[in-house]
C-alpha cells in the first residue's frame, strides 16, 4: 500500500489470476467496467481477456477467438444466458461462456478459463 493510499484510507485491490499453480497480479481493479473486457498479458507472452459483472464477479479467459485465430474476446459483447454469463466474439458471434470456457454455440470448442481473485 503506498503512502496515498494509507493517508486517504484507500485500499488498492488488484485483480489476480491463478498461473502456473500462483497467484499473478494482472491490474488494478479499477481497470475493470461491469459489462466490458480488458486485454492484459501473461508473463509467457499468453493474452487474457478479462471481464467483471455488475455484480463485481470476475473472469478470466483466453483472449484469442478458437474460430478466426485473433485476439479479440475481450473486445466481445457480454451478455447472460439462462442465469450464465458470456462474451460473443466481436467477429462471428460465437459465445463463450465465461465460467467454463464452453462455447454455447459449438460444444466441441472451448477456451482456456483462468480463476481470478480480488485481492487487497
């Protein structure tokens, strides 16, 4: 915490996501808008695309479309599905659902899916 944020009363919470069996920092959580994707890279070079809900939930997924190759999920439309939350790819539409990583749209594909944390 720095010395701002110890004089203001203000905590920093960061977004964290389990890599490799640890705990990575990937921003701030304020970088984060309810209903819109963030892009961030991963030490080995590997793009996340990350998302929180309106109700402060996060998720994390691999950012490149299975479909067109481009990394481009978190550029997508968000949305809900039978009580379920997804992005549909900016460029064909497929939805992925951001839990599972499942594509609703095709059940043989799917994207990787990172747990993420809030830390203080």
């Amino acid at each position: 915490m720095s010395p701002a944020d110890l004089a203001t009363g203000r905590v920093r919470a960061t977004l964290q996501l389990l890599v490799g069996g640890a705990w990575f920092p990937v921003c701030d959580r304020s970088a984060l808008i309810a209903g819109r994707g963030v892009a961030a890279l991963l030490p080995d070079g590997r793009q996340v695309a990350l998302f929180m809900d309106r109700a402060g939930r996060t998720y994390a997924i691999d950012n490149r479309d299975p479909y067109s190759g481009a990394q481009v999920l978190s550029r997508g439309l968000t949305g809900t599905q039978d009580g379920r939350a997804f992005v549909a790819s900016p460029l064909l539409k497929q939805r992925f659902d951001l839990e599972s990583g499942r594509c609703l749209d095709d059940e043989s594909v799917s994207v990787t899916v990172y747990a993420s944390r809030i830390e203080s």
